[in-house]
C-alpha cells in the first residue's frame, strides 16, 4: 500500500510538471522566438494562455520588473487573468524584496519554492532558503522534510498586503513561542496581539 501511494505522488507531481501551467483551463502554445507579450520577455518555448487570448505563464528570456522587484531572466512567471503576476519561480535562489527566496524549476510549483502575489500586485508568500529574521521575527527557512511536509508549506512566509509579516514558522523561540511553531500574526492596525499558532512542528 505504501509503495502504491509513493508511486501515485510521484506520477502526480510528473504530470504536474509537464503539465506547467496551473491554470485548469490554459492552452499550450510555442513561441518560435523571443517575444514580449503583454510587457512580459517571453522566452522561446512553451508558453501558456488562458482561453481569451491573455498571457497566463512564460519563462522569462531576459529580466523584468514586477512592482518594485526586478525578476531575473529565466524565471517562471504566472499572471492573473487581468494580467498582474500572480506565481514566480525564480530559477534559483536570489534576492527578492530584501528576503533570500528559493528557487527552482516548474516543478517547484508543487514542492514549495513558489512565491505569490496579491491580485494588487504586492508581495503575498514566498519560501526562505534559510533562516531569516523578518521584521524582527525569526523565520526558518532551507531545506525541508520532504515526507512529513511534501510542498514545504511550513516554510512559507507570508506578508500582508501592507508588507508586514503574517505568519511564518519559527527558527527559533520568539515571544514565549518555542522553535518550529508556526505563528500567526495580527495585521498592524487591528488591536490583537499575536492571533495564533500552530501545533509544534
């Protein structure tokens, strides 16, 4: 049974990523050449499109800027369908916002080196490729429990669309919260004080 159930994740995860597109309804297409659809330096290849004709995912032929952020080349991005990005895979580890954010290949898309966007176009989650302090808080990071933890959720970093931390796990004790919890906390403004956390991990 364990040995069926290990197969069956690994044959979802390949068609996953040879699928590439997250979008349930995107058509596949190939550019024959570099092009710029939508502002975005789509690179030679497989490309994606939601049914009405806009751009849903490319790889990035050359770098771009998404708000404040400059994207290197290579890079997997998905849009929203209004055209905002929506998923980034950077195509290694780099900087991004001043956090130190894994990278990866398509299939990262469902082992936990994905960042996202609000539909507003700011920062919304992105994973860690080691330990960090955010905003005072230490956040972990690195590599992950591929079994206990197969998207590497638990190393997810999350802001609020103002910037401010929302939740991450714990590389250390913080504020009475011993290493390995997750914690949760309330958005600036709003006068509670950490909202919650998790079970130990």
């Amino acid at each position: 049974m364990k040995k069926a159930l290990l197969l069956f994740c690994f044959v979802l995860a390949g068609g996953l990523a040879v699928s590439g597109a997250s979008e349930p309804n995107a058509i596949r297409d190939k550019l024959g050449r570099d092009t710029t659809l939508q502002s975005f330096p789509c690179a030679r290849g497989d490309v994606w499109f939601y049914p009405d004709g806009a751009l849903d995912q490319c790889t990035l032929s050359r770098s771009a800027t998404v708000g404040d952020l400059r994207i290197p080349r290579g890079s997997v991005i998905e849009l929203w369908p209004d055209g905002g990005a929506r998923y980034l895979v950077l195509r290694r580890a780099g900087l991004l916002a001043g956090y130190r954010v894994r990278g990866g290949t398509r299939l990262a898309l469902v082992r936990g080196a994905t960042t996202a966007f609000y539909r507003t176009g700011e920062l919304r989650s992105f994973y860690l490729m080691e330990n960090q302090a955010i905003q005072g808080v230490p956040c972990r990071g690195g590599a992950w429990n591929t079994f206990a933890d197969p998207n590497g959720s638990e190393n997810q970093v999350e802001l609020y669309p103002n910037g401010s931390l929302e939740s991450c796990t714990l590389s250390r004790g913080y504020d009475n919260f011993p290493g390995g919890r997750r914690v949760v906390l309330a958005e600036p403004g709003n006068n509670t004080e950490v909202a919650k956390t998790a079970a130990a991990q």
